[in-house]
C-alpha cells in the first residue's frame, strides 16, 4: 500500500482537485422525529450494540459494531422487513484514522423506509460476508475487495471483478496514483508483448484529458477533422464543424459552426 503523506502544509486546494476533501454534512435529526424509525432502532438495540443513531436525508443511518454485521442485516430482513440490500461498500479514512468505514444500504418496500448501516474496520480487517443473506452482494463485495482491499470472509468466490486477477494496487484507495503508477502504465505493453518491447511501444497514456494530435480518428481534434487515413502534416487548415450529417434530419434547421453563436455570458 502506498504511504500518506500529509498535505496540510501545501497551498490549499479545490474539492475537485483534493483528493482527501470531505464534503460537508447534510444536517440530521433525532430518530425520535420518526415513529417507524424510533420503533426499528429500538428492536435493534434489544438485540445489537448500537454505536450511534441519526436520520439524514429521509434515512436512518445506524453504526454499529463490525462483528455483528452479518446478524444485524439478518435481524433486518426477517423480524424488520428490510428485505432489499440495494448497495454495500467502503470509505476511504486511511490518512484519518487508519480505518474504512462500511455501509449497507437497506430498503424496505413494504415500510417505504430505508435504512443505512454503518462500520469501522481497521485498515487490514476482514469483514463477515453478507453473500448467504443477500445474492445482491456478491459483485458488491467482490468490487470492495478489488477497489479497496477489504476481504469478505466466507464469501464464495473472493477475487477481482473490475481489475485483472494480477494487477497491483488498489484504484479507490485515496493514496492510488489517479493516472496509475508503474505498474499500470506497463501493464498492457507487457502481458501482450513482453518487457522487451517497452522501449519500441512506450508506456500507456492513462491521462483522459489527453488531445493527441496523432490520432487515428481524429475525434478528439475539434476543428480539425479529416477522413480516416489522411495524412498527418504540420499545416493543417480549420476545418468547421457541423452539428448534423450531411442529409440532415427531417423538418430540422441544418446547424453549423459558422452560423451559430457562442454565447459567452454565463449569466445571460
């Protein structure tokens, strides 16, 4: 796993560019607010540990201990009738406290009520497979094993879903480079054609901003696109770009480049 480093002494950052911004909380209110809530949460703390308790967004967000997961989502479907586990995954607080939090979220048609539960496991903890008690989460878990790490135990068939069985790393750990590492940008090049090709083919280039001026399709080059096959030389003229195909479509204004207008007025 990569190493944190501490970014608190750097130029502040935007949200969309910080990879470690947390968004601020939606208010909550008292579970008492609720009279379903308020008899649910009670039936659960008749039976489970509860860490705490609140209503956010028209749910109710319960934490509890991580050994009883698998008893609490049970508890759930057969004395509550949340019978539907819609999704399940994992949180990221590593550079925070060392920790994922793990939540289940839990909906019941007959109640039209949804419930989230909630958990901390330490960074390296396994949690109890829920797959026996909802099929629903089978992809889900094996996606936070292969995105996080995080293992299910007793889950069926613990690979990789989305990542190849062999690769390295973990893409939604915070710490994960966002256009790769090393690792990633050889992948390809050497499965298919060895190491010894790195020098003739190059490294993968995972940035998807990325405009390459030599490329084939030329979809990216707006202004600038020629048939397939053209060859590529440094004088290029603009070309216009058209919003329909050269027949148009029926009963619709032909729209181009030339004779639109770009409004650059945000508030107008």
């Amino acid at each position: 796993m990569r190493a944190y480093t501490p970014k608190d002494d750097v130029q502040a950052k935007a949200y969309y560019t910080d990879r470690y911004y947390v968004a601020p909380q939606v208010p909550k209110s008292d579970v008492a607010s609720d009279a379903v809530f308020a008899s649910d949460l009670e039936a659960i703390k008749a039976k489970f540990e509860v860490v705490d308790a609140y209503i956010q967004v028209g749910q109710m967000v319960v934490y509890i201990k991580p050994q009883d997961n698998y008893s609490v989502l049970e508890f759930l479907r057969d004395e509550l009738e949340y019978t539907q586990l819609s999704e399940l995954s994992a949180i990221d607080w590593i550079a925070k406290s060392n920790q994922f939090e793990i939540f289940y979220q839990m909906l019941s048609m007959k109640k039209r009520k949804r419930i989230r539960i909630k958990m901390f496991i330490e960074n390296g903890e396994a949690v109890n497979s829920v797959e026996k008690l909802f099929r629903s989460a089978d992809w889900s878990e094996r996606e936070m094993f292969d995105m996080f790490g995080i293992e299910a135990n007793g889950h069926p068939f613990m690979k990789r879903i989305l990542m190849p069985y062999d690769w390295q790393g973990f893409p939604l750990l915070k710490t994960y480079p966002l256009e790769g590492d090393e690792f990633a940008a050889w992948y390809e090049v050497d499965k298919i054609y060895g190491k010894e090709a790195r020098d003739v083919i190059g490294p993968e280039l995972r940035d998807t901003a990325r405009v390459d001026r030599y490329d084939s399709e030329r979809f990216a080059r707006l202004g600038f696109e020629v048939p397939k096959g053209t060859k590529i030389t440094d004088d290029m003229p603009r070309t216009e770009q058209n919003y329909q195909e050269d027949g148009g479509v029926f009963m619709i204004k032909k729209f181009d480049k030339e004779s639109s207008k770009v409004i650059d007025d945000p508030q107008r």
